[in-house]
C-alpha cells in the first residue's frame, strides 16, 4: 500500500528525486494513521485505493504546512501563487478524500451532550 501512497502523493505534490526524498516519510505516517482509524479488517481493491488517496492527501496537507521557507506569496506577471493558497487547497483535497473514506475509517467527530437540569 505504501508504494501507492508515494506514487499518488508524487503526483499530488509535484516532488521528484531528492525534494520528493526528503518529504516521502509523511506518507509513511499518513498511511499509518489512516490505518489505525479503518473500521475493517479487510479490505477490497476499491477500498484500499481510496485508503491510498487518503494517506497520501493527508501527507500533502502535512507537506504544505511543514514546508514553511519564509515565502508567503510570489508574482511572476500575470501569475500569483501563495503559500495560503495552497494550504487551502490542500486542506480541501483531504477533507474530500475523507468524505469519500466514511464509510471504512472513522476519525471521529465533535459530539454535543445535553445536561438536564
């Protein structure tokens, strides 16, 4: 599973060769943490491949916001990137990959109690 993992968060980040090297072990951690919130033993093909999606948009996210080198934006003519930007989107490609992993992963969620008087 982790080789998919790497594979899909290359594509998803852009990385290669020794940049993609120095960040790879996010998806090690992304994976494992995905793991221990599966309501399943096992698994199908589907299944593992949206559990791969998942770790490796987890590892960008991570990647994104670890990743701070002092540059918030850059312009280049017509073009503007920045660092912002780019954490909201990643934070939006995760939270769809989890949508998508309801069913078999449970990360849990805020629960309110009421108190009767």
């Amino acid at each position: 599973m982790l080789k998919n993992v790497l594979k899909r968060f290359s594509v998803i980040s852009g990385l290669k060769g020794e940049e993609f090297s120095k960040w790879s072990f996010l998806c090690n951690e992304s994976l494992n943490y995905v793991l221990e919130h599966l309501l399943k033993d096992e698994l199908s093909d589907y299944e593992e491949q949206k559990i791969c999606s998942l770790a490796a948009s987890i590892a960008f996210y991570k990647l994104t916001l670890y990743d701070f080198d002092g540059v918030t934006s850059f312009t280049a003519g017509d073009v503007h990137i920045s660092k912002e930007n780019m954490q909201k989107n990643a934070e939006r490609i995760m939270n769809e990959e989890m949508g998508n992993c309801n069913d078999i992963t449970d990360f849990g969620s805020v629960c309110f109690f009421g108190v009767k008087a």
